[in-house]
C-alpha cells in the first residue's frame, strides 16, 4: 500500500511539472530578455574585454619588477682562473619603467575610445533585442487570436456537417449539400493545425530569444486593443544623436585617428630607466662568502632609423581603415534618412488601415445582433447565427492585424531614432 502511494504522489508530480504556466507581460517578458539574451551577454562581455585592454595599456606605464635566483655547482677544479669557487649564488632585482613614449600615451587614449564604443556596441545590442522581443510578443498574441478564429470556424463548419446529416438522414437535403457540408468541414481542419502550429513556433521562437526554457509552459498578458498614436517628426540630426550604432560609427572614427597617431609614435624615440640590484656569493662549502652587491641605475633612448618601411606601411593602413569607416558613417547616415521616410508613410498606411477595420468589426458586430434577434424571433437558425460569429471573428482579426502591422512599424520608429522603451502600450 505505501508503496503503490509513493508511486502515486511522484506520478503526479512528474505530470504536474508544466501544469501551471509561467505568465508575462511585455515588461516582464522584456526583463527576461535583457537578462538571459545571449547576444546581450556577448555584448557585455566585449565590454569587459575593452575594460581589460584599458588595463593593459595602463600596465605599460606602471614600474615593472623582476627578481630571481641563481645558483651554479663547479664539478672540475679549475687551474686557469684564480678565484674559482665550486658554489656560486646570485640574486637580482630589477626595476624597469617607461619615461617616454608617444606609443603609450596615444594607446592609452584610445584604451578610453576602445571602451566607449563598446558601451555604444552594447546599447545598439540591447536596443535591437528590445525590440525584436516586443514584434515577437505582439506577433504571438496575433497569432493566438487566428488560432481562436480558426479553431472556432472549424467548430461551426463540424456542427454545420452534424446538422446536414441529420438532415439528409430525414431526407431534408440532398447528397450533395451533405458533401459539401462535409468537404467544407475537413477544408477547415489542416487551417487549425497550420494557424496552431504557426502559434506553437511564434512562441518558441520568443522563449528562444528571452531564454526561457523551450519545454516551459508560457503564457502571455497583453492586448491588442490599444496602441500608440503617431509620434511627431523628428529631426535626423536629433536621431543620429540617439542612435546608439551611429555613436558607435562616431566612437571608430575616433578610435581609427588615434589609430594613425599610435603608429606615426613609432617614427619617434622612447625613453625608460631600469634600477638594478644584484647579489653574488661564492664559496667551496655551501655557505655564503666572497659575497659583493651592485646597485646600478641606467637610462636607455631608443631611436628608430630605419624600419624596412613597416612603420609608413601600418600608418598606410591605418589611414584606410579610418577611410573605410568614414564610407561606412555616411552609408548609414542615407540609410537613416531614408529609413525614417519610409517608417512615416507605413505608420500613416497602417493607421488608415486600423480606421478601416474598426469599422468592418462595426458592421460585422451589427450583422450579428441582428441575427441573434432574427435567431430569438425563428426567422434564422443557429448555424447561419455561428457563420456571422465567425465573420464577425474575421472582422476582429483584421482589426487585430492592422494593429500588429502598426505596432511593428512604431517599434521600427523607436529603433531607427534611438528610443527603445520597455514599456507596453
């Protein structure tokens, strides 16, 4: 008997692991992405690379210091060298540090440049993934809505073919109205199974891009039946000045001048200075003797004569990478421009639309209280009263499309001026 019972409870245990849905709204679902995005933990990452390039440029101007230990054994007494002992020991230190070097300086600066454009890297990452996971939340929602029309078409054209077959079997209606009944009726049933499965990948696609686990049960809160008016007009210079890519482009351009200046510093000298501390003993016995220090303190100027001509070829280079990304900032700059056009004619497009839905949902609504009252009065049956409820569905689906449609232009808006919010609408 307790035996049977444990198998009972862990049974139920194992069965009841996804019974209760895990639920999000945009802003929740938005916070997981921002957390568990794994382009987002890449673009973080790169961040604490920059920061540790920073660190190992600043390393080149800190003293650095060395020390070690020494000890040699003489197996062959010599003949030749007076003063030969069979043990020798020594130890060192030495201080070595950079006074000068334009290379260093100019690196360490652009350490700095290195650093701000990866916060802008991170910035474009987050905002783009923001906004992904908001069409992808709308998109299920939308999608979660045909599958109910759908699913709910099927069910009338079902109890349509119920009711033709009875009525055939009373020789009410023809074969062929039951045929047809019938065809439209398994006509309906792959449409199920495509808008559930169109449903079913939306959702995996954003459980993917959120990091939530793809066997966990979700579920979404929100609602298509509002949305945000059309923003005013904006400037493109205020956009460029938001867009974080467009910051990052401004970043490399700083990035690549200091780039020709760290390699022009290899046309000039460097200046360092190394302290040196030594300690020798030696002895026939293992013990410390004939022991002499040294204290030594030197300067070293290196000047550069000749370098095969590698320091003009990288200065070369370096000017044309600086080039490169100069082309790359104005090609963004007329796609930006363009981009912001065509955002404002498709949101005004959309908007025209959602007007138009609203008033086909109007009408079909109107359509389906009078058949409801026609239905009260017997002037109509239940089946043709189940086909306006659909239609009036349909009608709504539209609607909910159009809204979609908008929505997924405003999110390209905020993107392309640099004004992701996190926040639903």
């Amino acid at each position: 008997m307790g035996k049977s019972w444990a198998i009972a409870v862990l049974l139920t245990m194992i069965t009841s692991v996804n019974v209760f849905a895990v639920s999000y709204d945009l802003e929740e679902i938005v916070g997981e992405a921002q957390d568990n995005n794994r382009d987002i933990q890449l673009a973080r990452l790169e961040i604490k690379t920059a920061s540790a390039e920073t660190s190992a440029v600043y390393s080149r101007i800190i003293p650095h210091l060395n020390a070690g230990l020494g000890y040699n054994r003489n197996f062959i007494e010599s003949t030749t060298f007076i003063g030969s002992y069979n043990n020798e020991y020594q130890l060192y230190a030495e201080l070595n540090q950079t006074l000068f070097s334009f290379e260093v300086l100019r690196g360490i600066k652009a350490a700095r440049y290195l650093k701000d454009l990866s916060a802008h890297m991170f910035e474009s990452v987050r905002q783009g993934v923001i906004v992904q996971v908001k069409k992808d939340f709308y998109q299920v929602l939308l999608l979660k809505e045909i599958f109910e029309v759908v699913r709910n078409s099927e069910a009338s054209s079902k109890e349509n073919y119920d009711n033709m077959k009875d009525r055939y079997e009373s020789g009410v209606v023809s074969e062929f109205d039951l045929l047809q009944a019938e065809v439209n009726w398994r006509n309906a049933i792959p449409q199920t199974l495509e808008a559930r499965r169109d449903y079913d990948l939306a959702l995996n696609n954003l459980k993917v891009l959120t990091g939530i686990p793809i066997d966990e049960t979700l579920t979404l809160r929100g609602s298509m039946d509002s949305y945000p008016d059309i923003p005013g007009p904006i400037s493109f210079e205020k956009a460029i000045r938001r867009r974080p890519d467009h910051n990052v482009l401004v970043w490399e351009i700083k990035l690549r001048e200091m780039n020709i200046l760290v390699q022009k510093s290899n046309y000039y000298p460097t200046l360092s200075a190394t302290l040196n501390y030594s300690h020798a003993a030696a002895s026939d016995q293992f013990r410390l003797e004939n022991d002499s220090n040294n204290l030594v303190l030197g300067l070293a100027l290196s000047i550069p004569i000749f370098s095969g001509g590698y320091t003009g070829a990288q200065v070369k280079k370096a000017e044309i990478e600086l080039e490169k990304v100069s082309t790359r900032i104005a090609k963004l700059n007329e796609s930006i421009e363009v981009e912001l056009r065509n955002i404002e004619l498709r949101m005004q497009e959309a908007n025209i639309r959602i007007e138009a839905a609203l008033k086909s949902v109007a009408t079909a609504r109107r359509a389906f209280e009078i058949a409801k009252t026609l239905v009260e009065n017997k002037l109509a049956t239940q089946i043709e009263l189940n086909e306006i409820r659909v239609a009036l569905d349909q009608a709504q689906v539209g609607y909910y499309s159009s809204v979609h449609d908008y929505l997924i232009t405003y999110f390209d808006w905020e993107l392309a001026v640099g004004t992701v919010s996190l926040k639903g609408y």
